[in-house]
C-alpha cells in the first residue's frame, strides 16, 4: 500500500512539474531577473504545445529584443499580432522595434494602428510622433508629442522630444526650454544634457 501511494506521489509530482513548464509563469520570472536566455527556454516549452499562445509568443519576443535579436523579436511580435489583432501592447513594441531598425515607415504603420485602437495610452501618440519626426514631417510630429503631453502631464519623454523638435525647426527658444525643463524635472535623464547645451 505504501509502495502505490509513494508511485502516486511521484506520478503527480512529475504532472505537476510537467504543467509547470508548460503553463507557469517561468519565463516572466527569469526575465525580470534579466536571464533572457532561460526565459527563451521556458517561453519555448509553452510554445511547443500552445504555438498560438500570445503571450508567450510576445514575451519571448521582448526578451529576443533584450538579446539585441531584433529580427527574431520582429517574427515573435508579428505571430502574436496575427493571433490578438487588436493587442494594442504588441503594435506598440512593433512600432518601438522599427524604431530601433531605423524603418521608420513600419514604425509609423503600426502606430497608427495603435492609435485606432479605443482607449489608446499617451504612448501610441509618442510613438506616432518619433516617426513622424524621423521620417521629417515636423507638424505632425508636433501635434502628436503635443497629444501625448495632454493625455499624460507627466510624459517626460514627450516634453524632451517636443523640445528638441522646436529648437530644430526654430520655433520659440524659450517654448523649447519650458519643455526640455520640464522633462529634466520630470527625470528624463537625456535632457539635462540638453539642458545644459540649450538652456543655461
């Protein structure tokens, strides 16, 4: 009797360590930890019987990305997106990724994707911004970061880049320093340099 009950033991404890690699939380707790590799590891055996599984699918995506793997991160964003069409989380980190690759056109795409989505976050409106800004069309740009700042007042990195927009296309000095004051203020740490080139 007591031989089947520690068999039974030993059978539930291997069920639940199988469970566990396939539905747990693993891969998020390795890559808070910063140990990207390993949260490859535990996204792919999600993966390997839930292929379709979003967020595993995108996590692994994020931690390709701080691999410095952006074409793998790109193909593990995309799968997730042609899973959960509307996830406004995965268009962000795809508009962000093209950023990165320095396609800008991309970046613009799926930021106004990301922008149709009801209940868009300041974000989206950034991101839309950056590209607009990148690809040279500086009004846009300027009344998107503008969005962003009115939808989140404390969006630092809004003010930086709506700063630095008004000193390159020589709009109001004074109106450009309010904003790279107010990011510096608001700890985004790129603008003090600014600060101290521009505003002192």
């Amino acid at each position: 009797m007591n031989y089947q009950i520690k068999i039974l033991a030993v059978l539930i404890a291997i069920f639940t360590c199988i469970a566990c690699g396939e539905n747990s939380n693993d891969g998020d707790v390795y890559y808070a930890a910063g140990q990207y590799q390993d949260a490859i590891k535990a996204y792919d055996n999600v993966l390997a019987t839930k292929p379709k599984n979003v967020k595993a699918l995108y996590n692994r995506g994020r931690a390709y990305e701080e691999l410095g793997d952006l074409d793998q991160a790109e193909k593990d964003f995309i799968a997730a997106l042609e899973n959960d069409t509307k996830n406004i989380q995965v268009m962000l980190s795809l508009s962000n990724l093209y950023q990165k690759k320095k396609n800008h056109n991309s970046a613009l795409l799926y930021a106004d994707y990301a922008v149709e989505v009801p209940g868009a976050p300041a974000m989206a409106y950034f991101l839309k911004a950056r590209a607009l800004h990148q690809l040279g069309n500086t009004d846009e740009a300027y009344k998107e970061y503008s969005t962003a700042i009115k939808m989140d007042k404390e969006f630092g990195q809004a003010y930086f880049y709506r700063g630095i927009l008004k000193l390159a296309t020589n709009k109001r000095k004074s109106s450009a320093c309010e904003d790279i004051n107010m990011a510096v203020k608001l700890n985004f740490e790129a603008a003090i340099e600014a600060q101290e080139k521009y505003c002192k």
